[in-house]
C-alpha cells in the first residue's frame, strides 16, 4: 500500500515537471507556432518508444533571484528511442522554460545524452529552441557550450549528428549545429546567428529582423548552413525520417538495405541529356533515371544548385551522388559548390557510403570575384575530399570535361575506381571555341574569312580531342558506354567494389584547405 502511494506520488511529480514552463508559456509557444518539446520527440520517434532521463534535474543557481525558481528539467528533454526499431538519442530544449537558454544541468544533460549515443553508437538528434547561453550562469553556460562543441566534433564521423532548428539558435549556440552533419530548418520559425538584431543595431547601428538575419530561407540559400528547409514542423520530421532511412547508425554498419527497384519508366535515361553541349537539362532526372524507384534525396537543394548532392540507392543500397547541374551556371565549379560537394564526399566517406560522380561541366567559374573569394582554397577542397575518399568512387562523364573540372570531378587521377564516358563526351583542356582561339590565333587572324577559318578549326580541335576516346586510348576512362546502359554498370561497379580495401598512408590526420 505503501509502495502504491510512492507510485502515485512518482505520477504526481512527472506529470507537474511534464508541464515544462506552464500554462501561458506552452500559449507563447503555440501561438508562434510551434509544437512544444515534448510533443515534438513524440512526433519523430517510434510510438511509444520515448524514454525520458534526468526529468528531475535542477539547477543551482543562487544570483539573480534564481534560488526561487524552478526551471522543469532545467528547461530541456533528454531521451532515448527508436526509429524505424534501431536506437536513436535525442534531445530537445524547451523554449517554455527560461526561453530553453543553456545554463550548467542543460548542458550536463545534453552532454550525458550525447555520451550515451556514442558509447552506444547511436545518431543523436538535437532539437534547438533556445536564447543561448542562460544569462544569470555567466561563465558556466559558456563552459556548457564548450562541452558540447568538444562533443560534437569527438563524435563526428563515428556517428550521425542531425540538428534540428525549431526556434532561436543565438549567439555561440550556433556552433552546435555547424559542427553536425545535418541541419533542419523551418519557415518562419528557425532563426540562427551569432550576433542577433539588438547587437547588430547597438554596434552597427542598423535595423534588420531576425528573419532577414538568419532566417530559415536565409540559411537554406544564401549561407549553405541548413541542408533541409520545410515549410512546417512535421514536414520537417518527415523529412528527419526519410534521411535516416538513407544513412548509416554508426560508422562501422551500413544503412538500411531496402529491397532493389527498378527505376520509374517516365525517366528515360538516353532523351534527358541533348546532343548539343550548350543545352542545358536537369542532372537529377539522369539520377533518377539510374536509381532503384527513382527515389532521389536531395540535400542542400536550394543553396550551390550547380551542384547536386544526395542520397539514391542501387540495388537497394545507400549510395551519394555528386552532379554537375548544367540548368545553373552551366553546372560551373565555384566557391560554394565546392564546398558542398567537398563535405558531403567526406560525410559519405566517412559513413562507407559508395560515391557515384555525373560530370559534366565547363570548367570553374572565371571572375575577380571568385578569385578574390577564395576560389583557389575551396576548390582545392573538393580535390582534397575526393582524394582522401577510400569507398568505392565512380565516374559518369555525360557530357563535358574540361579543365580543372574534369580533375575534380572524381577522375582516374584522383584514384575514382571507375569511371565511363558517354560516347558525346567531351574531355579536353578547355571547350572547343576558346582552344581553337588560342592555338590556331594566327591562322584565323590571318585567313582571308576569319569567321571561317574559327568554324574550322574548331571543327578539327572538336574531331581531334573534344570527345571521350583520346582518354579512352590512355586508360583514362574505362569503357565508354551507351547513356542506357549506365545503370547495369553502376549496379556492377558497386557489385564489385563491395569489398574495397585502399588504405591511406599512416599519419595522424591530413591538412585539408578548411
Ligand atoms: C536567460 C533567457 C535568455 C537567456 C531568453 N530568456 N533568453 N534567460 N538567458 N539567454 C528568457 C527571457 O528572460 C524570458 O523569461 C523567456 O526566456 C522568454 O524570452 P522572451 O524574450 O520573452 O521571448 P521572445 O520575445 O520570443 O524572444 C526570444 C529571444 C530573446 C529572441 C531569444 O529572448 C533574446 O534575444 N534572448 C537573448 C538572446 C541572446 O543574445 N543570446 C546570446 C546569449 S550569449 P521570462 O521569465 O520572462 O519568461 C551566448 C554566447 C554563447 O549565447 C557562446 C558560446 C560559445
């Protein structure tokens, strides 16, 4: 009888400290609208799979009339569940509580439940609804926040980190999520940066919205921070659940196997890509062409999109696609693309996820702007990551490689594993027009017709060069293949690479151009 009253004083205690800030707070919330903490773990996990630990935590803070306030969970879940029936840790702050700000028990609880996922080789989920640092912990929200980023960057790579920005992510608090692999963000509700509105306006004496700072479609297209933007929070969920079906749990198993399907017949491989190398065409209908249910993940949809990155299968395994997108700046290589592509080889090299390459591209993007941006050091990225990459790397050349592009681009020379040409390819030093300026510059300008004498030589650079068989004849390429075939020899490409072993030379770590 005893033990039965202790129960219902348990029951009691949950429920007061499941309430989080309360009535008007969880109206705050709502009104904004936004789920509340608990309701969006519930959302995203297995039904009834959630398992709450430290809901008793508080802090202990004694200044700022602190000592009379009771912050519930100080202001954060932490937790365990499933997804899809494997193991995932998760956490979500809770904005209702002293606005989900990060005092010393927030972090100590963000910091165990991160612990346990990596001891237990699990992806942690991180929900972020916070004012930053919680003011009245001076130094020892900073010190939560160093925990944290040491954390993070400790379990990158060994497993899959996915932030999820679902309010305020300010100040310092950012770095959390940038060193993850994901980030998810919403429409209207996500909000990150460094130095917020009232700092910008103080210091710079200028008047910006949070949302123009850092708002969800800010950070989706101009910054590259966030890889997924939804318009609300359970698409957003959807789409945390669709990734998850794509990636490993940890870096030594290999994501989920789905059963292999055919691609769907609307995408015809052979009528996407036109004869004439200055048509543009969008690149992931070729990928959808080639995968199993021409199911094609895209990530960072909005942000570089001259280049495409994302997950597809073959054969019913996960597989990353890296694609020049000839509809945006021809496909051009530039700072920002370099970067994405750069990361997002080392993610998949990282999680032994096979890579697939589809170049075609004219080369880099020229300009003072590029230069002056860095072009030299991000570019130099892309090499680093494909070189460094051990899992299995293929090649596609639809259509041109020229120049430095098609170096970058996962060539033999950067150790690809395979690479086929289509029998348009064009695979040169540069395109057939300029070549044909430079080298035959005095035959065209002192030909009777010079417009004529250009035509023709750079009909004889194109016949001589401009197409995929002087690589063939060195080797450079391994089969040229017809566009309809190229799924039969991705499949066998990744068929026989399956036991892949190519070690890099022994050291501590690389230096790669950051
Ligand atoms: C303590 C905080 C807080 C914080 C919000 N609150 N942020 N408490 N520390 N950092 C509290 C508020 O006092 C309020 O408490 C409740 O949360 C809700 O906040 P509101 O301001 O009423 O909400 P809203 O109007 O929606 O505005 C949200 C906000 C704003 C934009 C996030 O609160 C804000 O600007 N906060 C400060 C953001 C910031 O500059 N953080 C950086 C801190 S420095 P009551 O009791 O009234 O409900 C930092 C450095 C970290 O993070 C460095 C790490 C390397």
């Amino acid at each position: 009888m005893e033990n039965q009253k202790k129960v219902e004083e348990l029951q009691k205690k949950l429920e007061e400290a499941q309430q989080g800030g309360g009535k008007q707070a969880i109206a705050k919330q709502k009104s904004m609208g936004k789920l509340t903490a608990r309701e969006r773990i519930l959302l995203l996990v297995d039904e009834g799979s959630f398992h709450e630990y430290d809901l008793f935590v508080e802090h202990d803070v004694r200044d700022f009339g602190m000592q009379d306030k009771k912050l519930a969970g100080d202001g954060v879940i932490i937790g365990t569940g499933t997804l899809y029936g494997s193991p995932i840790a998760i956490y979500a702050q809770d904005f209702t509580v002293a606005g989900g700000s990060l005092g010393s028990m927030h972090a100590r609880k963000i910091t165990k439940i991160m612990d346990y996922a990596l001891r237990m080789r699990m992806p942690i989920i991180g929900i972020n609804d916070s004012g930053g640092a919680r003011i009245q912990e001076g130094v020892n929200s900073l010190a939560g926040y160093g925990e944290i980023f040491f954390r993070n960057t400790l379990n990158s790579g060994v497993i899959p980190q996915i932030s999820v920005i679902l309010g305020p992510c300010a100040g310092g608090a950012v770095y959390s999520p940038a060193l993850t692999d994901f980030v998810f963000v919403v429409e209207n509700i996500s909000k990150m940066f460094i130095t917020g509105p009232e700092v910008i306006r103080t210091v710079l004496g200028e008047e910006i919205s949070m949302e123009e700072l850092g708002g969800a479609r800010v950070h989706s297209e101009i910054t590259g921070n966030a890889h997924f933007f939804a318009r609300s929070e359970s698409e957003c969920f959807e789409q945390i659940k669709k990734l998850i079906t794509f990636i490993p749990w940890h870096n030594q198993r290999k994501a989920l196997a789905f059963e292999p399907r055919e691609p769907k017949a609307e995408y015809v491989v052979d009528k996407i890509v036109p004869d004439d190398p200055t048509q543009p065409y969008d690149v992931r209908n070729v990928i959808r062409a080639v995968v199993d249910g021409s199911d094609f993940f895209e990530i960072q949809e909005l942000w570089a999109a001259n280049i495409v990155i994302g997950f597809g299968r073959l054969n019913g395994d996960t597989v990353g696609f890296v694609a020049n997108q000839p509809v945006v700046m021809a496909g051009v290589l530039d700072c920002d693309s370099a970067d994405k592509a750069a990361r997002f080889i080392r993610y998949c090299d990282a999680f032994n996820i096979p890579l697939v390459t589809f170049e075609d591209l004219p080369g880099y993007l020229p300009g003072v702007d590029q230069e002056h941006a860095g072009v030299i050091r991000h570019g130099a990225k892309m090499l680093y990551a494909y070189s460094e990459a051990t899992v299995p790397k293929i090649t596609v050349i639809l259509r041109k490689a020229y120049g430095g592009g098609y170096i970058a681009m996962n060539s033999r020379h950067l150790r690809a594993d395979f690479v086929f040409a289509w029998p348009n390819a064009e695979i040169a030093v540069m395109g057939p027009e300029g070549a044909a300026n430079i080298i035959f510059k005095k035959e065209i300008t002192e030909a009777e017709n010079p417009d004529e004498m250009r035509k023709q030589k750079v009909a004889e650079y194109r016949e001589k060069f401009a197409n995929p068989y002087v690589a063939a004849s060195k080797g450079y390429i391994d089969s040229v293949i017809a566009p309809k075939d190229t799924r039969k020899f991705l499949l066998h490409a990744i068929q026989v690479s399956v036991n892949k072993n190519a070690q890099m030379p022994s050291r501590k770590h690389g230096i790669p151009p950051f």
